[in-house]
C-alpha cells in the first residue's frame, strides 16, 4: 500500500534513529564548489527509497530544488502543500509537478511550474544540475532539478497549490544529525514503510522531499 493512501501523522510516530553522517563542510556548499561537483560528479550511490512502490505506472514529474544565495550562506527555498490536494496535501515539498506535452524537457517542467506555484521567473535561476531520478508512492518518477536562485525576487504562490513558502539553512539539511529514520506499519499485512525526516522548528519536512534531500547530501558529501 502506497504512503499516499494511507492516513496517518508522521510528527506522532517514534524515531527509529538518526542518521548521524557529519556535517558538510562549509566549503562544499559554495557557488563554486557546487558548480564543480555538479559538472564532474564522483561515484557515489542514491539512497533508496524504502517508502517508494515503482510497481505501478509511473507519472512523470520534475522538482526544483532551489539554492538561495544570502549573504550568511546558500538556503534552500521549500513550500506546504495545500491541504485539499489529492497528492501529498499539506506535506513539506519542492515546487514543481507532472510533466506536459509542451515541456521541452525535465529542466523545463522544474522551472515552468516553479513560475506557476510561487511566481519564481526563471530568469533568476542558474541550473547546475540535476539529482537521480526519485519514485514516490503516489506513482511519480520525479526528476529533481537543482539550481541556484538569484535574489532580489518576490514570490507570488498560487493558493490553490500552495499554502506558504519559507527557507531553510542549506547547512541544517546537510547534516547527518538532523535526519531521522522513520517507519509505519502498513494495514491489511502491507509491511512497513521507512522514511526521512528533517524537522525545522515548526516544519515538518518527511517523505519524498527528505529522500530527496539525502540524495543532494549523499552526492555533496562523496
């Protein structure tokens, strides 16, 4: 059973444990050195994602992840759902959505519907990057797209997808310490499901968007 269809409050259940890797070093994640490792990636290995079920037809779909430079370090530009929707409502997410016939490529969905959520144009946008390819179990292969975001830019959220928008220290996110390992059993004998989660004071960050999150921090940290 997909996490999608099942109800439950992720903030209720008990810490399975903490991931524990050591903090990035604070020289990976500036503009130069992402650019770098971006363009000539290392080997290194995705982490999977146990709540993922790639057994159903997958929609296709694309994220920003998207890097805002301030002047005390990069942060990481994050939105809430709004509770009505049929996918993932009210969870932590990444703007972004399916792909449309128009949509050049994953790069073009990522960006197109970022102007349409929250009103980022592209133009203040520098992709360097993509990170592999992630299911979910509401049946998407999301291709994360990652990019810097140039300030100054003003955001306009489109209230029918999204509740709010707020930032977070890149450098929060990229410590071991602050992932959790979660699980829930499944009902009608469908196993246990295992995920991420990153809280952020009243942020609850889980799911999809927290594997992703460990894939950016797996391939910054090889």
């Amino acid at each position: 059973m997909p996490l999608s269809k099942f109800s439950f409050d992720p903030e209720s259940l008990p810490v399975d444990a903490i991931a524990g890797e050591a903090a990035l070093g604070q020289e990976r994640m500036l503009e130069d050195w992402l650019r770098q490792r971006f363009a000539a990636p290392p080997d290194w290995m995705p982490e999977p994602a146990d709540e993922s079920l790639a057994t159903v037809r997958m929609v296709a779909a694309s994220v920003l992840v998207p890097l805002v430079q301030r002047p005390e370090g990069l942060h990481l530009l994050l939105t809430r759902r709004t509770d009505h929707l049929t996918a993932h409502a009210g969870q932590i997410s990444f703007p972004g959505g399916r792909a449309e016939p128009e949509d050049a490529s994953a790069i073009d969905t990522a960006l197109r519907e970022t102007e349409e959520e929250i009103g980022l144009a592209r133009s203040h946008i520098d992709v360097i990057g993509l990170l592999p390819d992630y299911v979910t179990s509401s049946g998407y292969r999301v291709t994360p797209v990652v990019g810097l975001v140039h300030p100054p830019f003003e955001l306009t959220l489109d209230p029918n997808e999204v509740a709010a928008a707020f930032e977070v220290p890149l450098a929060f996110l990229m410590d071991g310490m602050n992932h959790q390992r979660l699980s829930v059993e499944l009902p009608q004998g469908a196993g246990r499901r295992h995920f991420y989660a990153i809280p952020y004071g009243p942020h609850f960050i889980w799911g999809a968007t927290a594997g992703m999150l460990r894939n950016l921090f797996h391939l910054l940290r090889a």
